[in-house]
C-alpha cells in the first residue's frame, strides 16, 4: 500500500517541482503551439504557448512507476503497459517536434501516424494474445461472461488501440481537458487493477497478481501526473501537453483495459475520449455525404459546447463530472 501511495504522491510533487523549470526552457527553444486555423477564433489567442509539456508528467510517471515496481520478469504485465504507453508517447514526441519545428499545426502525415500505431498496436496485440494470463477472452461487462475472440483477437485488437489513442489526442483541445479525464479515468483503472491483483475480478490468473499491482501502480503515478500538470494545464493553460502526452495518455490507458481483459470497459471509462472522436468521424463523414453540410458547428465535440458559451472550465468541470460518474458505473459493472 505504501508504495502505491507513494507512486500518487511521489508523481505529483515531481511534476510540481520540475514543470515550473521546464515551462521557461519550452519558451526559450521557441517549441510553441501553432493553431489550427479552422480552430474557435478565441484559441488563435494559444498561439505560442509552450507545448510538448506531456514530457514532465510521462517521463516522472514512467521513473517512479519503474523505481517503485517490482517486476518479476521482462513479461511482467506492468512492465509491458509501461513500455507501450512510452511507445506511444514516442509516435506524439514525433509529432510534435515537426510541428515546432516546421511551425505548422500539422506534423507527421497520415501514413507515418498509421503505420507507427498499426506497429506497436501489432506487438501489443501479440503480446496479449500470447500472454497465458490475458490470451483472447475478454470480460463483458453487466453479464459477467468472458467472450473468447479467438484468433480475431490480434486484428480487433490492433484497430481498437489506434482507435483509443487517437480519440485522447482529439480530446485534447481544451485548457485541462485531457489532464482532468484522465485522472478520473486513471483513478478507476488503478481501482480495476487493484481488484485483479486480489482476485476479485472475473478469470484473473492469481499467479499474476504482482503483475496487476504493477500496472495499479503505474495508473496512480499517472494520476499523479495528471493531476500536477493540470495545475499549469487549467485555464489560462502556461503549457500545453501536444501529441506527446496524450498519445501516452490514450496508451497507457488502452493498454491497462487489455492486460485486465476489460477493453469494453473503456465505453464508460473513457467514454468522453470515444464521443471526442465519434464526432470528429460522423462530422466528416456526414460533411462528405450531404456535400458540405454539418451535424454540429464545429468537431471534436467539446467545441460547440465553448461556442454555445460554456467556458472551459466549465466544459472541463462537466466531462470529469460524466467520466467519474462513468467509472464508478463501470466499476459496479463487474462485481
């Protein structure tokens, strides 16, 4: 337990002590946020602001998460989301260092993003897959059955992580948005990986318990990242986390809901990351189809609901509101 604590705590301060030394470094290497230019007309007033701040709070999660683990083979389950959610973090680092440096809103092209995903989501799959303690079954929820998918496991599963990773990254588009859904969310996978780890959730392998209090430990320090970012992430954001940290973000959490068995968790967990990307998907293709026309003023979602005259932090307030309330459903889903 003490542990546990500690990666919350130990995260939290770290963020606090070194984002304050890092913001001012973001400014001086000039690696500022450019807009998008069909963005809300009151974010052109973002442009400039440090970004790639992701690296403070995945960086100080990984440390402590490594340093206060204890893993038991290079296969260990915690070690395995660690190293995924790096990996992802990597594909945004890309991202955004092209952006800064080519001073565009836009980094890697289509192909490149798909590709990186499609590789480490390839890997992740198999790993699962072959893991005795995961395999092919996965819990549905309400029901308490364990649906087996068979060799269909690594394809889904593949496409359901490029999906989940994507859809935090499009939720990142307003001051502390992400960093607050994803304490929330993180709060309730490091609850779920504390039930694995006693056994109280369905088909766990009890011969893998240090693995699931692991990947516990690694969700809490990521709350504790999360939430020392927000402090410089909250409305007026000094810092932005770019790709980088909410391409770790969506990993780590796609990546904790499959080592649990419970990917369909994630429909309430991180329900708000799914309607981000949902609406993104519908837009364009509805844009497409009528020729011009949209569903909503402006996708991801959270944007019509600044310019029906919600403030972010409202907005900010009312998805961390849906995501807890969410999580706690999800939680009472499987016992």
């Amino acid at each position: 337990m003490l542990r546990l604590i500690l990666a919350l705590v130990g995260t939290l301060i770290a963020v606090l002590l070194v984002a304050p030394r890092v913001i001012p470094l973001l400014h001086r290497l000039k690696f500022g946020q450019t807009i998008y230019d069909l963005g809300p007309e009151s974010h052109k007033a973002k442009q400039g602001t440090p970004t790639m701040g992701g690296l403070v709070f995945a960086l100080a999660a990984t440390a402590v998460a490594l340093v206060l683990g204890r893993f038991h083979s290079l296969w260990d389950m915690g070690l395995a989301v660690i190293v995924f959610a790096a990996l992802s973090m990597a594909i945004g680092f890309a991202d955004d260092f092209i952006k800064v440096v080519r001073k565009r809103s836009l980094g890697l092209v289509w192909w490149q993003k798909v590709l990186g995903q499609v590789a480490i989501g390839l890997l992740f799959s198999l790993y699962c897959y072959h893991n005795p303690a995961i395999g092919s079954r996965i819990v549905v929820p309400f029901v308490a059955v364990q649906w087996d998918l068979g060799p269909a496991y690594v394809p889904l599963m593949t496409l359901f992580i490029m999906f989940m990773i994507n859809s935090a990254n499009l939720q990142d588009g307003l001051d502390g948005l992400l960093s607050g859904v994803a304490a929330s969310g993180g709060v309730a996978w490091s609850v779920l990986s504390l039930l694995a780890a006693l056994a109280l959730l369905p088909g766990v392998d009890t011969q893998a318990t240090g693995s699931y209090l692991n990947v516990a430990l690694f969700n809490l320090a990521l709350v504790g990242g999360c939430l020392g970012f927000l402090w410089f992430n909250f409305y007026p954001a000094k810092v932005f986390m770019g790709d980088t940290g909410s391409m770790w973000i969506g990993g780590a959490a796609v990546a904790t809901a499959m080592v649990l068995r419970l990917p369909l968790l994630m429909l309430l967990i991180n329900f708000t990351m799914i309607l981000s990307s949902g609406s993104v998907i519908l837009q364009r293709v509805y844009f497409k189809v009528t020729k011009g026309k949209r569903i909503i003023k402006m996708s991801p979602i959270h944007h019509p609901f600044e310019l029906s005259g919600m403030s972010e932090p409202q907005i900010v307030a009312m998805y961390t509101a849906v995501t807890t309330v969410l999580s706690l459903v999800a939680a009472l889903s499987i016992l």
